[in-house]
C-alpha cells in the first residue's frame, strides 16, 4: 500500500495499491482521483520529521475493495526533497490547509495538468518530457567549475557564452565598514536582521552575499524574495549583474504557465542558482537552499490574504531554520515582530547607519493644517517650497496615497454619496485617464465611480439617485485632482502623475522612472507605488498631501504601515544631491503632536519601534500574544452575528475546561463589511500559547464543518484586524 498526497481537501493522504517497484518518499505519480487522474506526491510517513512535532492529520483508511491502484510513476519529475516536504507539512499544520493541497496544489498549474504527461502519440514525448529534455540541454553554466571561478576569483578573462557581462563586482566601490560587518556576520547561519535607511547599501549586501554563497559552493542555491516583483526591476539587475553566468530564475507574475514550470523545474533540479520572486517563491523545492534574503520584510504583501493565509517571511524563517542556514531580514523600518525577537536575541541585528553614498538624510518638517490648511490639497508653504525648487532647476516628489480623482461622490442638498452596491464603501470617482489634455472641467459623463475593493465600475448618475438634485460634486482629492492642482499652480512644469491606473505593469514604471532620472519630469505626483526603492537623483523635495487617514484606521498595525511608509517615502529624496544641500520631506497634517511624528521628525526608527512594542504589551498584541481569527460570511448579517456569538461563546468555555489561555472577541465587522453580497464579520482568538491556540482552531473548524451555511475560513497570524 502507498500513501500519495494529492491537491484535494481531504485527509492528509490516500491509499493505493501499487506493485511495482519501490517507490521512494517524494515520487511522483499519477493518480486516479474519483474518475479523474491527478498528479500525486509519495509520502513515507515514516519519512516526515516527527521530531518537530509534525502530527499532520492522518491518511485515510479505506475499506479494501474501494483501493484503486496508482496509474504510473512519474519519472521524469525529480523526487521531491524530504526537506521541502517538511516544509510543506509545517506550511499545512500551521496554516491548517489539507497537506495535498499545499504540497501538490501550489505546484504551478503547468505541472499539475495531467495532460501534459500523456505522450502525444504511441512512442512519442510528452509535453513535461520536452521541457525537462530542453532543461537539460540549455547552457551547461549552473554547476561548472570555470564559471563559479569566475565568479569568486574574478578571472575576468574567461569569457564564453551566456557571460557578456565582464564589469564583475570589480567596478564597485569598496564595501564600507557597516557592509563587510554585516557580510562577516551573515557568513555563518542565522537569522539576521539588515537594518538601514534607504540608500545606506542593502542592496549591495545581498548582491554580495548572494555571490561569496554561490562562489564558495558549486551547487549552494540562494532565495531572494520581494514584495513585489514588477515593481523592483533595478533590483533583479543588480543580481544578474552582480553574479554574471549562473542561471537565475525570476518568478514574475506575468510569465506564462508553462515558463513558470519551466523555472519551478530548474530551481527544484538545482540548477537554477538563484531564485528571485515574490511570496510564492517560499515554497520553490530548492535542493542546495543555502540562503535566503527577504527584502522589504516589514511589507504586508508577504502575507497571503486568501487561500492558504500564510505568512512568506514566518516560513522563510522556519525554512532557514530547518536548514541551519542563513537568513537576510532586510528593511528600513523592520516589523514590531521582527524587532521583538531581536530584543529576545533570537535574531542577530545588523544596522547600515548612514547612506552608503555619503550624502546627508533629508530633514522632515510638519505642516500643521490648522495654521496653513491645504488650499486645494497644499498648504503655502508646499506652495513656496516647490516653487523654489522648480526655480533651482530641481525635481519634486508629491506623495498621495489615494488613487482617483476623489474618494467619494456626494449630493449637496440630501447627503447622499457613491456607494458600491456589493461592498457597501464609497464608490471613488476617476477621471477617464489617455485622454490627452482630459481636465476638471471634462464632461463627468466620461467619468467613473470605482469601488476599490472589488474593482467593479459604474458611470456616474446624472442626477443625485435619492433626491434628483443636480449639484452632485466630489468630495476630498486623489492623485489625479492633486494633479490638477500642481498643473494650474504651476503652468511651467513638466509634471508626471505615477499610480496603479497610469502604470500597470512593471516594464511602463520601469520607462517612467527612467523619465524622471533624464530629467524629463519637474514634479512627480503618485501613490504607494513611489515609495519603493527607486533612485531619484534631483529629488530635493517630497511633498506628503495626506496621510491623516492612515492615522486614524482602527486598525493596531496601521500607524506602525504609515510610518515605514514616510521613512520610505523620504528616502526618496536627495539622493546623490550635489549641492550640499540636505533635501526636505514637508508632511501636511492636522495631527502635528501624534507621537509617530515625533520619531519621524528624528528619523528614529528604532525607539518608534520600542514605543509600539510597549504599547503592544501593554495591550497584550502581536507579537505579545498570539492571534487567529475565523471569519464568516452570510447574505444575512443578523444570523452571521449570532451564529459567531455561539461559537465565540462554545470557544469559551471550551477552552475555559481545559485551562486553556485564550480569549475570544467579537463578533465584529470586517472591512469592507458587505462583499458580493455577503456581511463578513470575524471573532478574534489571542493567547499567550500557540498549541492552545490551534487545538482551539481545530474545535472551530469543527463547527465551522457543522455550519456550512456560512462562507467561513481560519487566518492564523492575520496582518489586518
Ligand atoms: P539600499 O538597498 O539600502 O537602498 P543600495 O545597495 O542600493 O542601498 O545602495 C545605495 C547606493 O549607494 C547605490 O547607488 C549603490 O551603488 C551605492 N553604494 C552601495 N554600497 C556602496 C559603498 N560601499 N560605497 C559607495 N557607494 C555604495
Ligand atoms: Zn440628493
Ligand atoms: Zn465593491
């Protein structure tokens, strides 16, 4: 009898007779599945590291006459790593996620597809036997000795194919002291947190730890990941650059299926060297993994928000751990979590004090809108200062964090606003964008209320719906109404509006970033999507319009997202300014004494840390406790909230029988409370024990089986609450 893990939500593994040869743990098969056949991982159970304390579920006991016998072995598909299936079999546990479906079902969809290993004709190949064929005939760079030479000894004379880049590391500037510390210290394993502002040489350290793993052993593999990749082109650059002649595989969003195969095989055969890729990447089988770096760590998006809800950068750490390698926590503006466990020592902490260029930080100054409000969306002295700069010949960063041309669309004589029939949020009105010359006094016709929540537009009524008033009018300002603004105050500059509507994919920011660094643009006005890693040489002034919005969300995490925001936002300016002159970041708000300004105005990242950890103690939050949630969502909010209140209540006393530490709050609303349809509220369990949390999860689970009406998931660790 074998046991094969397949993607479906079932027990951890199914039976099958099987009489050929042995088959190890990790084999790939073919499977029949109902009267489907679906590709299947070998499991030994006696393989799986118990010694973690791995109880993952169990395999079903089928009677004997329902066994069906496994269709065939996939040999062409390199076993699976016992470490990876490790790694998959925590991922499971932690994230509760029937294990088929995380070890199978997250294999890029390429794999899974069945039909891609029946051969074409009687004799012939398959689809997956000419991939992995192409795989083994391309360039043979990865694990030969003259290119890893190459690479360590800098023998820049061996030239060959695949390696034109012959400026090596050898035209870099010496690394500075806080550098080589950081690389001596990341020789040996561990978790280590790189923290430094922008600009102060991160980037460098991972190129350069990168390229001493990849010297030092002709098969060490190395794992980088990135909030987003689309967004991080230079980056990627700086790779492929810095460690010339190894293959690299890039896990982009906009590959196609069978490219993503392609890369998934070569980083699981060991023979791409070095992956880059978003939170995914985590779970890439990568046989020689001597090292990760996650970039960013700090940044939310490593946390998947459906699904599996699993953290990216808690797995890298336990992967790293579970390898007794090491790993690169990387970000100006570490999380509360990471620094928590720094002050407990379990992470060693690395700083890059100063930029690694040598120019001054940017001096951060708050306007008070009470005293200069934001006419139009700027305050006079925004006003006097861009004026200024443009004078001098140089650049300006404007930063809104709003898409749009206004958040909502409200009717002066009755009070009615845009609402999204499905999500119940305000609707947000955009300008049609491509039109050439397209200004506020554009028909609003042309224009559309967008729900951001779940992308569905509609044009914008003529007349108020409620009480047939003409007047309707915008209220608060977007990026595109601020662009407005700067082009009727400043007729004279070239001005370059960045968000997600103008710029969707990774290749037209990349062009527009390069349009700012020719100097084509005076003021750049954008979102979120500015904020991150890019170099802007005559930046000498960021102008923040209005982050007060982010200062009041509820949310316990959101003051400590805002301040990395500003810390990353003012790291875009002045870099490499020539003059001397230290570059301003002016903050408008109306909230000047919030304590997150007063670490702001110093730049300390650390003792803001400290202050929000005091307080989350205090309060007895992440990362002072524990914490899952388990959502539900219904057409009927009055049953949804009852049917919480019970098991919120069973949950109680549950764990009140067995002494167990927890608490359960709610039911309360989610955000946004309707979607499709549907209210969506979420009880909260906090504990200072992570086993009692979880058998707690497993009795809701239970329940959660008991009540099938309800739409309902577990999210162990959510980021947003
Ligand atoms: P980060 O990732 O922290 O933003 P980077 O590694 O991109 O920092 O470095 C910022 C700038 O400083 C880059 O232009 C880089 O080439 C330069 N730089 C990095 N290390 C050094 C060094 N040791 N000496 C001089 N310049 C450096
Ligand atoms: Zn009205
Ligand atoms: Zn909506």
């Amino acid at each position: 009898m074998i046991s094969v893990a397949v993607d479906a939500p079932m027990a951890a593994t199914l039976d099958y007779a099987w009489s050929g040869e042995t088959l190890p743990h990790g084999t790939w098969v073919l499977a029949p599945l109902g009267r489907r056949k679906v590709l299947g991982m070998v499991i030994h159970w006696d393989r799986l590291d118990s010694a973690r304390g791995m109880s993952v579920d169990v395999s079903a006991t089928l009677p004997p006459e329902k066994i069906k016998a496994l269709e065939k072995r996939l040999s062409v598909l390199p076993a699976a790593d016992p470490k990876w299936i490790d790694l998959m079999a925590f991922a499971a546990r932690y994230y509760r996620r029937p294990f088929g479906t995380i070890a199978v079902g997250l294999l890029p969809k390429w794999l899974r597809d069945t039909k891609n290993y029946i051969p074409k004709k009687e004799g012939g190949r398959s689809n997956v036997d000419r991939l992995v064929g192409g795989l083994l005939e391309s360039v043979q760079t990865p694990t030969d000795q003259a290119s890893v030479e190459k690479i360590g000894g800098q023998r820049l004379e061996l030239g060959g194919d695949g390696y034109q880049d012959k400026t090596l590391t050898a035209s870099e500037p010496p690394l500075n002291s806080d550098q080589s510390r950081a690389l001596a210290a990341i020789a040996h394993p561990g978790v280590f947190v790189l923290h430094g502002v922008t600009g102060s040489g991160k980037t460098r350290v991972y190129t350069e730890a990168a390229r001493r793993c990849i010297a030092s052993d002709p098969q060490a593999q190395v794992l980088v990941m990135v909030p987003e990749i689309g967004l991080t082109p230079q980056l990627v650059g700086r790779f492929t650059q810095a460690i010339p002649g190894v293959e690299i595989a890039v896990l982009h969003s906009e590959v196609t299926e069978r490219e993503r195969a392609r890369l998934w095989l070569s980083a699981a055969s060991g023979r791409a060297r070095l992956v880059i890729g978003t939170r995914l990447s985590i779970m890439t089988p990568m046989p020689y993994l001597s090292l990760i770096i996650v970039d960013e760590e700090h940044d939310h998006s490593y946390k998947q928000q459906e699904g599996m809800r699993y953290s990216a950068r808690d797995l890298a750490v336990w992967r790293a751990q579970q390898l007794g390698i090491t790993l690169v926590l990387g970000s100006a503006t570490p999380s509360a979590e990471t620094w928590a466990q720094v002050q407990r020592h379990k992470y060693s902490y690395l700083a890059l004090t100063h930029r690694a260029t040598g120019e001054p930080a940017a001096t951060i100054e708050l306007i008070d809108t009470l005293h200069d409000p934001a006419k139009e969306g700027l305050c006079e002295k925004s006003r006097r200062a861009i004026a200024q700069v443009l004078a001098d010949g140089g650049q300006i960063l404007v930063f809104l964090n709003r898409r749009g041309y206004a958040p909502v669309l409200s009717c002066a004589s009755c009070g009615w606003s845009s609402r999204c029939a499905d999500c119940g949020v305000a609707t947000v009105l955009h300008r049609p964008d491509r039109m050439e010359g397209a200004s506020a006094r554009s028909p609003l016709g042309q224009w559309r209320l967008q729900c951001h929540h779940c992308g569905i537009g509609s044009s914008v009524p003529r007349q108020c719906p409620d009480c047939g008033d003409l007047d309707l009018a915008p209220i608060g300002r977007g990026v595109q109404r601020l662009e407005d603004t700067l082009a009727a105050t400043f007729p004279a500059a070239r001005i370059l509006r960045i968000d997600r509507d103008t710029v969707r994919q990774g290749k037209a920011l990349a062009a527009e970033i390069e349009k700012i660094q020719r100097h084509e643009v005076d003021i750049v006005v954008g979102t979120q999507m500015l904020a991150k890693g890019h170099d802007f040489a005559r930046m000498r002034l960021v102008v923040v319009a209005d982050a007060d919005t982010q200062l009041i969300n509820p949310d316990f995490r959101a003051p400590e997202r805002l301040f990395s925001t500003l810390i990353q936002v003012a790291g875009r300016a002045g870099r490499h300014e020539q003059s001397g002159v230290a570059a301003r970041v002016l903050i408008q708000t109306r909230y000047p004494q919030h304590r997150l300004y007063r670490y702001l105005l110093n730049q300390d990242v650390a003792g803001y840390a400290c202050a929000e950890l005091l307080d989350r103690e205090s309060a007895n939050l992440p990362p002072f406790s524990h914490m899952a949630a388990v959502r539900a969502a219904h057409r009927d909010e009055g049953r949804t909230r009852k049917l919480l209140r019970l098991l919120r209540d069973e949950l109680q006393q549950f764990a009140a029988q067995h002494d167990w530490p927890v608490t359960a709050y709610g039911p309360v609303a989610r955000y946004p409370e309707m979607q499709a349809g549907k209210w969506r509220g979420q009880i909260v369990l906090e504990s200072s024990a992570r086993p009692a949390l979880h058998q707690l999860l497993a009795v809701a689970e239970n329940w959660m089986a008991e009540h099938r009406e309800l739409d309902c998931h577990v999210d162990v660790d959510p980021v947003e609450v």
